[in-house]
C-alpha cells in the first residue's frame, strides 16, 4: 500500500477518535496533566458510564493511558501535543453567518483557557 495512503487512512481514524465533542473536552482537561476519572467526570459534567466509554474509545486508539494508584485510575495524554494541536484547530472554525460573533467569541474564550492552562 503506498504511504501516503497509509498515511491518510491513520489520520482519517484518529479525526474519526477526535469527532466527538466530549472527546475533545476530555483531551483538554488532560493538557494540564493527569486526572483521576472522578475528576473527568466533574469537568465534564458526564455520567460516570458516559465517561468510561469515552475514555475506553480514546485509550483503544492510544490516545490517552491510565495508571493505577491503588483504587485510583488516572488518565494522561500520550503525546501532550495533541492538546496543542487541537486549540490550533479550532483557528479552521468558521461558523456560520447567524451565529459568527457568539462561536467566535466562545472559541476565542476557550482557546484562550486552553493555552493559559499551560501556563501554569
């Protein structure tokens, strides 16, 4: 199989991974570091089934790993510059006419907590 067709399908599976809204705030509240899942689950603000499922998706596709701590299950991004280039994506947003100032003001916001998340 030629590389580049390689190439795109990964990619293809790995945007296929990220299509999901709760996936990306997932992956962002992981920029900064390990959370338990109690605390995924309150940041996100999901049942705690909702999460695992998520979290199962995304460490299926090694996205993230866990490691245990006792009873404790904590969860970190394999590469950290996943994070980074997803707050560079939402620069590719354009949203439509009727709701343009609200989305830009909203993805202004969260890149802006994003990336003073690193800071940190």
């Amino acid at each position: 199989m030629p590389y580049r067709q390689v190439a795109t399908r990964e990619l293809a599976k790995l945007l296929g991974v990220l299509s999901n809204p709760y996936r990306i705030r997932i992956l962002e509240e992981l920029r900064s570091g390990e959370l338990r899942v109690g605390e995924i689950q309150e940041r996100v603000g999901l049942r705690p089934a909702t999460v695992s499922q998520h979290l199962a998706v995304l460490r299926a596709h090694q996205v993230i790993s866990e490691r245990r701590e006792g009873r404790n299950v904590y969860y970190h991004l394999n590469n950290p510059e996943l994070a980074h280039w997803l707050a560079d994506g939402l620069n590719f947003v354009i949203p439509e006419a009727k709701e343009s100032r609200k989305v830009r003001s909203a993805i202004r916001a969260a890149k802006e907590l994003w990336l003073a998340d690193e800071e940190e």
